[in-house]
DNA sequence: TTGAAAGCGCTAACAA
DNA sequence: TTGTTAGCGCTTTCAA
C-alpha cells in the first residue's frame, strides 16, 4: 500500500541503494538514472517515511518551542503571532515545529526533559525568558541548541534576539514628561520575568533622565493580563495623590487600566494618560487607540527560529545575540497633562 | 553515548529482546529479570529511541493542528486558548503536537498534504471548518483520522465538537429585544466560516422570533478583527437611521464596534448597546465590561483532542457529534434602549 | 556508474 | 521464561 524504496527498486529494475542515490541527487548516478527513478517514483507516488530516514541520519528536522500558559485561560495574542512566525519560518526552512504548552513551574521542565531525553527535537526556541530560568539551566547542561526571545542576566551567557525593554520605556517615560506629567505610575510584571525587569528598569532611568523622583508607591506588580492592569490601576487611582500618567508593561494591562479609569468618568488622553508596551493589533482600535511601543513579533519569531535552524546546521551565527530598538507609537490615549 | 537496549542488554546479560520486553512490561517476563532490566535501565539514563519506535510500530504517537493565519499580523486570542487546550491533553495522554502554522488557500493543503503523505501524524485536530473545506476532503479522502471544533455542510458526515451559534446568537437577540431594541444590526464574518454561518442564522431567526423585521442594511461583514469591527460600525453608524444595537460575532469585532461609538460620543451600553461572541478573558475587563456568549475554548480544545486520540487507537467515540449551548453573559455593553 | 551488505534501535513471530 | 531471527525503510560504506 504504501510505496517504499523497494518498490521503485523492483519497477525500475535498480537496486534500492541506487533508487535511494537517484533520489538524493548524488552526483554518481547517470542523469538517465535518475530521471527513471524520479519519474517512477512520482508515478508510485513515493514519499519517504521519515521515521527510518530519523533512525538513519539521527536527526529529527524538528523544533520545540513549549509555550508557558499562564492560569486557566490562557488568551494571550502575544504568542498567536510569535508562533506563526516560528512556524512559518520552521515550514519554509522544512523543519517542523512541536509544540507544548505548559505552566511555568515544574512540569514545564519536564516537557523539556521529555523532549530532550527522547531525541524528539533538534533545538528549542525559548520564549519569555526569566531570571532564574530552570529552562536555560536545563538546556545548557544537556547541550540542546537554542536561541531564546529574551535575555538573562549578565553572567548567563546564549544567543537570543530581544527587544530592547529599558530603552523602549525610557522613551516611553520621556514622552510623557514632554506632555508635562510629573506623577507617572508603572504597572510591572514581576521582575522574575527578564522582560519585566528591563522595562521597569527603563521606567526608573527614564525618570531620572527626565528629572523626576522614583516614587514606590507608584510601581505596582501585574501579572500581564487586563485583569490585572484594571487591578492595580484601580489601586493607583484611590491613592490621595493619584497619578496623571500610567505606563503599564504591556497592552493588555494597559487596557484594563483604560477600563479602570473611564469606569471613573476619566477621559483617558485628557484626563490621564495611559501607556502600553508591545503593539498588538488591538492596541490601533482600541478607544482610545494606545500609545504604545512596538515590537515585531512575527519578524522576532522568525529570526529566532532561523538562528535556531543555523545552530542546528552547525553553521555560524551572524549576530549571536540582537537588540532590537522598539519604536514609539503615538496614539490618543497619552496626552497633555491638564493644568 | 546514548544508551541504547544493546547497553542494557550488555550489562544484564540478558538478550535485546528480553530486554525490549521486560520494559515493556510483558507478563512473560519474571519479575526479577524486570526489575534487573529497569534497575540497570534508569543506572544507565536509558530512554527509547521513538524514531526506531515509531519505524517498527508504524504509528507516531503525535497530532498535528494546523493553525490558519489570518493577515501578517495573525493575534487571535481566540486560538491561543484553544492551543493550549489541545496541547495539555495531548500531552497528557502521551501525545505530540505538531503545529503548523498557514494563511486559509493554496499552501494549507500542502502542510496537510505533507503532514498526512510524509506520515508524520497520526490524526488531525482540524479548526474553524470552512462551507467548501478542502481540508476536510482532503483528509476524508487520505483516510485520516481527524476531529473538527466545527461542523460542516449538511451532507458531509464527520466527528466534531461545535458550539451551537445559531442558538447563542438568538438568545443574544432575545436578550436585546427584551431590553426594547427594535433596529438590531449584525456584523458577521463570511458565511464561507461554518461558524459565521449558524451564527448569522441565529441572528435572523432570532429577529423572527421576537417579530422584528430582518434589514439587510443591518447584516454587514466583518473579517474578525478588531479594526473591521471598528469599520463597519462605523458604517452602521453613519447610516440615516442607525441601529440602536449591534450585535457583533465574535468579542474582537465588538471591541472595534465599542471604539468606533465611544469615538462619536456615545455611551455604550446606554446610548447604543453591542455583544459579541466568545467571551474572551479581555471581555471582563474592557469597558464596558461586554455582554457576550461564552465559549469554553480550553475544554473544547481538550475535548476534540481526546476524542480524536480515542479514533486514532481504534476506539469507538462515546459522542462522534457533540454540541454546546454558549451561555449569555450580560455584562454592561447592553443595556435598556434609551427612548 | 551500480550493487551487496551492514546497520540505525526497536518490536515481534517463532522456537526452544 | 528466554533467545534467535527477521524486518520496519532508509543511508552509507565498500567492492566491483
């Protein structure tokens, strides 16, 4: 039923080593050869099982990427658009792309374990890296190729491409100050996450640079989701001296806190102004559409993946490790501070 | 390097065979060769090659899902929750998922052709069933075991979970006739997506139902997103007589729809009212807070999964068909027709 | 330019 | 209860 070399072998009268030669397009083999085989093995509709082609040549021509899910219902558009571009890069370089998605914490590191011990995959793209990351130590002491989408702190040391967070929210806080607001809050994620860290890291820069006082009360730790901006932007909001301007870590944080305030009657750009961080595609129709800082996320995807896919090759890197500039995005939700 | 049965077997002194067997727990196995052949096994770090697994054993012990990719900036959230339903249950039931990610047309068919000739997977979960869907012929013919989350034409017969829109949306309808509506619109997706099919559907049985006249000026298309819910509620809203609700088919769109009022001024939920469909974790925090139906993605994701595993080991499916009420979420976005 | 034969690591039919 | 042997489909020496 299903055509193997054999097969061809017997049709064409060639033994299977030739068939198998012919097809590879070795050089050895009489172009009238080839074109028998490869006219009969389309005939026969032949397709190589890739299991034995696996056993042979020990390799899988397949990538991992495990998503970390975060909660129950995990919604994220974030990883929708860095995983097609993985897995349109992945697909055009003809490898294929195994996913898993797991909750950060131990049964995470076992889907990598599964993944490593079973030779199932050639090379890991990881994403959202963290500061004390389990999954780096993991993949370094068993010598999987990788490129993450995020760094690590200084003295961990791999290839990955990353948005510069740190610069992207010193912009962010600039513009702000340039619209004359003094009182400017952060809603952060946990600085476990390294891409939590760098931004937050920027926001305090940004207002020394700008000439502004940290204030802690102003910093409040989110966990990503709308919920959580709405949250924490409500706590900001019942402080006596509330803030004018909140730079929330992402976009959908950066929602909910838009929620939070017109819950109040605020008009957010007039009243308060309201910050995200990534540019989803929400964030231009959102009302009022969000400033915002921008990151490729489809391009990210597939830089990592072909990093990861040269590595594999054993072919050298270009750029071991990039830093992308993220752009600022003026919309209407930030605005002059009223007097 | 990597240990292989021929290692333990060495070490036991026992054959490759008996070796195979023991871990494979056999009853014919005494028990002290197994516990030998294990104590040696986990000594040495083995764990099984499962590409010589799968060439022996035919099968890949892996499901393939293929994501379409709507636009180059594909962020559905609606998919990722979906992603991680199939893929913890894949997981725990000791399958791979392999993910392939393509834009709805030509080269769709390939990743299915190259999935299902090159034998990579063992079934397919298949999403968002399209009225003429290549896909289904394609794996219908090709004999693959395969579930759907979505159903197709009457005619073509095959195993799915679907929610059931065409009730969601007149429930929607009641609920926003009940509330003193009288000119209701509706901004669907192409009918070519099965699911905008029943939903609209729903939408016109619905205005039957409650003896509201149905106006085609009101049915507008939309493309899922965001920014072409904002679009065509725009347009409705320029219309001489605008509709005092809108109903949107999916929570994307009606977030677009909700910018496209509050940019004019309006209140939602006072002046204007719009639902949407799925209630995304975004439609609890958004503002208003959005009245929508619910979709339990992450259990459906599961759902499909597992049955589709039970198909692919032969067994028979307790439900081949199975389809959910959404349930109405009213939220704030709708709210008593201001007369 | 081609073919025979070995082997990748595993499972399973058959024999002992 | 165990071992021998064959074979899954492929690639790759080695020899002709």
């Amino acid at each position: 039923m299903v055509v193997t070399l054999k097969d061809i072998a017997k049709e064409t009268g060639k033994s299977i080593t030739t068939v198998s030669r012919a097809l590879n397009d070795y050089d050895e083999v009489s172009s009238a050869t080839k074109e028998l085989v490869h006219r009969v093995a389309s005939e026969l509709g032949y397709t190589p099982n890739i299991f034995a082609q696996r056993l042979q040549k020990q390799n899988t021509d397949t990538i991992g990427l495990i998503i970390p899910t975060y909660g129950p219902r995990f919604s994220d558009p974030f990883f929708s658009e860095l995983l097609a571009g993985v897995g349109n890069r992945a697909a055009s370089l003809g490898y294929d792309l195994l996913v898993s998605t797991r909750a950060p914490g131990d049964y995470e590191i076992e889907a990598y374990c599964s993944m490593t011990q079973g030779r199932r995959v050639d090379g890991f793209v990881l994403v959202r890296t963290r500061r004390k990351d389990a999954r780096v130590e993991c993949l370094q002491k068993s010598g999987y190729p990788f490129v993450a989408f995020g760094r690590a702190e200084e003295n961990i040391n791999f290839p990955f491409v990353d948005e510069d967070g740190t610069y992207g929210m010193k912009t962010v806080v600039e513009h702000l100050a340039s619209l004359g607001h003094q009182r400017i809050a952060c809603i952060a994620p946990s600085s476990e996450l390294m891409f939590a860290h760098y931004r937050l890291q920027g926001f305090i820069e940004g207002l020394a640079e700008v000439g502004l006082e940290a204030d802690d009360s102003l910093i409040l730790i989110g966990d990503l989701t709308q919920r959580s901006g709405y949250e924490q932007a409500n706590k900001l909001l019942d402080l006596p001296s509330p803030p004018t301007a909140i730079a929330a870590c992402n976009d959908l944080m950066a929602f909910g806190a838009i929620s939070a305030a017109q819950e109040r009657g605020l008009v957010v750009g007039k009243d308060i102004s309201i910050t995200g961080f990534d540019n989803i595609p929400m964030a231009e129709y959102s009302h009022p559409p969000l400033t915002t800082l921008h990151q490729p996320l489809y391009q990210i995807g597939g830089m990592v993946c072909e990093m990861l896919i040269h590595l594999i090759r054993g072919e050298s890197l270009e750029r071991e490790q990039t830093l992308l500039k993220p752009e600022l995005i003026i919309r209407q939700s930030s605005g002059l501070l009223r007097s």
